[in-house]
C-alpha cells in the first residue's frame, strides 16, 4: 500500500512539474544584434571624418612610410576587412555621404545637382550641423571645378552636389576652427590631392595628418569627439579593400575583420544620431562592437 501511494505521489509531482509555467528567462544568442551590449551606442559631441586616396589595406598597414596612421590604427579601431563601394573616386564619395551614387559613375561634374535626402541635410534637420572642410578650397560655397595652381578637387566633395546642403557648410580648410569644440557636430575633411595619396606620397600624406588632425585626435581624447579615416578606394590592388579606423576615448582600440564598407559607415552615423537611413544604409549593419 506504500508503495502504491509512494509511486501516485511520484506521478502527480512529475504531472504538476510540467504543467507549471516556465518563468526562466530566454537566453540570448550573443551573436544576436539585441544583446544589450551590441545596441549600446555612445553619444559623440563632434565626429571629423578624415578621407584619404587611392591605397590599399595592405599598402598602408604596416608600412614605415605611414608611421603616424599606423600610430592611430594601434590607438583605436582598426578596420582590416573594409571595403570601397566601387571605382573611380566620385561615386565612393557619393555613396558614403548619401548612400548612393545617385547616378554618378565617373569623375566628371554631374549635369545636374541633387536634392535627395543626404547626412549634412539629415543632420541639420535633427537641430545637428555639418560642414565639409576641402583643403584649397577657393571661396565659401565654391561649387565650379578647381582653378589655379591648388589641389582642391570638385569630385572629392560630395555635399556641393546637394540642393538641399546650405553653401555654409561648403568651407575651406583653412575655416576649421582651432578652438575644436567649434566644430560641427559632423565634420569632413578633405585634404588636397598633394596630400591625399592622389599626388602626392605615402609618406607626405603621413606628415601631413600629424600635422593638421593630431592636435584634434589629442583634444578629443578628453571632449568626447572621435576622428575617422577612410580612403574613397584603393588603387586596383586589393579588390578595393581599403584602410580605415576610428579613434577617440569611445572606441576599444583593437582589430576588427567584420566586413564593412562605406555604406556600413554611413549607417553607423545616422545611427549615432538617430537620422533616417540612407539609401544602401538601409540594407546594412551598423558598425555596433567597438563602443566601450
């Protein structure tokens, strides 16, 4: 008789066990994009966004003649699978700032200007500001090709194709403002062909970078801002994979070999943000696992 009231106890624990609700928590996948850690973003008082020309990874990573790039890719994020939209140089400036070409598939003046939603026209609408920075630039506004002697290049300032972009926020280098927490809240710049890599040296570029963005890469250390490097392609070498890396007290420094490109940067900025997704941004990722 025990026995029998042994095994009836037995069977109802085993029934009431498995009609209980389950109150443990799901576990998450760590690779799922919902993990707390992966959506926090930080919030960036001033991001500048450096674009260099016409290199490789492979040609800048480690090379003797680009000693103070290699510096800042020790410093910060290093990028070693990121990748250029396309060739020649126009649209990956295009793409990067509007995410699209918007047509353009050559270096030539477009015939017409644009008046498609882009990041400076996003950003000024969320009460943020922009400007893009060309070094050579003639005028503020300027929006004709280059004339004398200096390097400024039309093709590699995308914002005065827009309508919709202020002339404002078309300004020469020489307006960056050395009291750096006057910069915009999204800033580019542009150097000239003599010192982007177009022109000139590896190495010239190098000193060159140190020169004018150190002082802004040792400012931000300390106000919260973040310098960006990128190229617009490489030079035919690579399979357009190209060098870029972010540096700034946000970022854990480190390698990175995710996949990436100029469409996952755009996305990463508007998210940071919280702009509207841009053409091919929309598609992609943001740039999510080197936030501290």
């Amino acid at each position: 008789m025990l026995k029998k009231w042994g095994i009836l106890i037995i069977l109802l624990f085993v029934i009431l066990n498995a009609c209980a609700p389950n109150h443990q928590p799901k576990k998450q996948n760590p690779s799922s994009p919902n993990t707390a850690a992966e959506e926090k973003s930080p919030k960036i008082d001033h991001i500048v966004i450096v674009v260099e020309e016409n290199r490789s990874q492979e040609a800048i990573e480690g090379n003797k003649k680009a000693l103070y790039i290699n510096s800042l890719m020790k410093e910060g994020a290093n990028f070693t699978n990121y990748y250029a939209i396309e060739h020649p140089s126009q649209p990956n400036y295009l793409d990067l700032f509007s995410g699209s070409n918007q047509g353009v598939t050559n270096d030539k003046v477009p015939k017409v200007k644009f008046s498609t939603d882009n990041l400076a026209s996003e950003l000024i609408a969320k009460n943020y500001t922009f400007v893009g920075f060309s070094e050579d630039l003639p005028s503020v506004g300027f929006d004709r090709e280059s004339t004398g002697s200096g390097g400024y290049a039309r093709k590699h300032n995308p914002w005065v194709n827009f309508t919709n972009v202020p002339k404002e926020a078309n300004q020469p280098l020489t307006n960056f403002p050395k009291d750096f927490s006057k910069l915009p809240t999204v800033s580019f710049v542009i150097p000239a062909l003599r010192n982007d890599m177009h022109d000139g040296s590896i190495k010239e570029a190098d000193d060159w970078l140190r020169k004018y963005i150190d002082p802004y890469v040792q400012w931000a250390k300390n106000h919260n801002s973040l310098l960006i490097v990128t190229w617009d392609e490489d030079d035919y070498s690579q399979d357009n994979k190209i060098p870029t890396f972010f540096v700034g007290p946000m970022v854990k420094p480190g390698q990175y070999n995710e996949k990436l490109n100029h469409y996952n940067l755009l996305r990463t900025l508007e998210d940071l943000y919280g702009l509207k997704h841009l053409g091919e941004s929309e598609r992609v990722e943001p740039i999510k696992n080197i936030w501290k």
